[in-house]
C-alpha cells in the first residue's frame, strides 16, 4: 500500500487566486505534496496546463456556481455551465460527460468579520448521483469559527490549529446518512485556497499564503502500486482512487497522515477503503496510526463500535455495514485533537 498526499480545491490567478501555476507548484513541492487540483471558479482555462510541474502532478477541475451550490467537478473536458437554481442539473450534466464531482463546502457558516458575513453553502437538498462530498474545508471551517473579532484576531495570529475544530457535524452526519443509505459517497478534505492578497494601508499582506494551506487539510489517496512517473497513467491513478473512495483526510497542521493506514483483511485478501467485501469467518479490520499518541475509533454505519489508545487497534466485526475510522492527536496536554477520517470500507451480508 503506498499513500500520496494532494492537495484539492485551489484557486488560481485564473479565477481569484493570486498565485499561477508555477507559484503554486513550486509550493506543493515544498509541502511534499504529490499532486494538487487546481478548480477555479467557471473555468477551465488551466487545462493545457495539466502535467507534471515542479515535480507536482498538476490536475485541473472546475468550481462550477457562484453565489450558492458550489459543486466541484474533476475529469472533465469540457465547461459544464453554472445553474445555482437546479444544481440536481449540474450535477447530472458532469455525471454524463464521465466527470468527478464534490459538493464543496455544503454547511459553510461565514464570519461577520470576513466578506461581511457573506457565505456559500449548499442550499438545495435532497440531491443524488453526485460522487463526494467535501468534508472538511481549511478556508470555509476557518470563517465559520469566529464568535468574536477578539477570538478571529487571537486564532490568527496566535494559534491558528485551534481553529479547526473538527469537520462540522452536520457533514458527518449526512456523508453517513448517504453511505448507510447505499450511495457510497467519497469524503475529500480541502484547502479551499486562494492566497488573496489584502491592502492594510500601504502594505499587501497575504492571508494563508499557498505554502501555509498546502500543509494543512490534505486528502491523500491510496494505491496498491507506486504512483506512475508517466503523467497520464499517474493522473488515471488519482481520479480513479478519488473515484472508489480510497483514500482519507488529514488535518496536517498537527503531524503528517503520511502512515496512517485503514484496511481489511480477508483470508490473503486485503481490502482498501472505497471496497466491498463479502462477510466471512475472521474476516478483521486494521486502523494504524502515523504516531504512538493517539485515540482510534472505529464507526459502523457513523456509530462508534470500538475505540482506543494507542498506534493500532484490531477488530473482527460480527455483521455487515459500512465501516469508517478516525484517528484524533493526543497532545501531552489539553484533550485529543480530530485529525484523519478514512472513507468507509463496505461489508455486505455473508
Ligand atoms: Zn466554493
Ligand atoms: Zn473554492
């Protein structure tokens, strides 16, 4: 098993990112990121921009609507149009032309402080046949956390991992209720980044630069083969772990999610997250930590059945259902920390 950290949803100076590709990628690479997804806002201008740049795998995808719905749609070759009041459409339409797509940042909240309170979350619910959903966004989480300018000022300058909290609950809640439910719906953690540049008097100050947000929420894929050197198979290579769901979210602020591994075992089988496997006599589920001090949860059908200290935990489920784990930091001081999320393993009926 060999894992990949990416860096999902940037914004580019082809939309209202500040930073072009070279910047960007000159960025990742010193984040050790093996790839990023640049989506920018009603664009596909990047394309011919995809391959390998500052030894960075280079993708692009699209953030399609503006004001509500935003939906983020990868492997697409074509524009797919924005239609904030139907987004079920555009959610059909990147389906039909074999694209990816995420609901991005569906509970965003805003902050009174940022862009007066202006926010962007999903508004339109129920709504099928898309592929993930982002769980956990750097940007959007950011703005939603401020009760306060005293407490906005305090996280930025003083202590800015206490400000992700976790993925928001209502996320969780609904990337179970879709998986329990049959969808089998991919979470992705992202950046969200834009590296805007604001004026404070005569100075231009950049908030989370390209290189700061590359080392915090990253989703890394996981493959049962090294990542290709060849662009075109490493690209395939990415979609498609992003497609079945084989991989996880790491807030990377607090340690790297590079050796976290979630898998089951069957017989000689290994099973990855994203699979399916049939019920059978000790057939054991294995969650390990990149680091000794750390609490590990495993949930079936989003409900905690087994939890613990430590760097692994095993355990031999008793009946079918959609299994998921988390991983939360446990500093030396103060209360364990929410940090890697896997996507589900799915275990059907003997
Ligand atoms: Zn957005
Ligand atoms: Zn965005």
């Amino acid at each position: 098993m060999f894992n990949y950290p990416g860096n999902i949803h940037i914004h580019s100076c082809y939309s209202d990112g500040s930073g072009n590709f070279d910047q960007i990628t000159i960025d990742a690479k010193s984040a050790g990121l093996s790839f990023v997804i640049i989506s920018d806002h009603e664009t596909l201008t990047g394309l011919p921009e995809e391959g390998v740049q500052n030894g960075v795998n280079v993708l692009v995808g699209v953030e399609i609507n503006r004001s509500q719905n935003h939906y983020l749609a990868l492997d697409l070759d074509q524009l797919i149009k924005s239609d904030e009041q139907n987004p079920q459409q555009v959610i059909d339409r990147v389906k039909k032309e074999g694209g990816l797509g995420f609901i991005a940042h569906p509970f965003e909240k805003g902050s009174r402080y940022i862009e007066k309170g202006k926010a962007y979350p999903w508004k339109y619910w129920p709504v099928f046949n898309f592929d993930g959903l982002e769980l956990w966004n750097y940007t959007s989480h950011w703005r939603g956390r401020h009760p306060s300018l005293f407490k906005t000022l305090y996280y930025f300058f003083f202590n800015r991992k206490a400000a992700m909290d976790s993925p928001p609950r209502e996320a969780l809640q609904l990337w179970d209720c879709y998986n329990n439910n049959g969808h089998r719906i991919t979470a992705i953690g992202s950046s969200d980044a834009h590296a805007s540049l604001y004026k404070l008097g005569l100075f231009k100050v950049t908030v989370f630069t390209y290189r700061y947000i590359f080392k915090t929420i990253n989703t890394y894929i996981v493959l049962k083969e090294e990542l290709s050197e060849n662009y075109h198979t490493a690209r395939k290579q990415i979609i498609g772990a992003l497609r079945c769901g084989c991989c996880f979210i790491s807030f990377d602020s607090l340690y790297a999610g590079n050796n976290f591994y979630y898998y089951a075992k069957a017989g000689s089988n290994t099973v990855l997250m994203g699979e399916q496997v049939n019920f059978q006599e000790k057939l054991a589920l294995f969650i390990k930590a990149p680091k000794t001090r750390s609490m590990l949860r495993l949930l079936r059908n989003g409900k905690i059945i087994s939890e613990k200290e430590g760097k692994e935990l095993k355990f031999y489920p008793e009946q079918a259902g959609v299994y998921r784990a988390e991983v939360y930091f446990c500093p030396r001081l103060g209360r364990p920390r929410p940090w890697i999320y896997s996507n589900p393993i799915y275990i059907l009926p003997a």
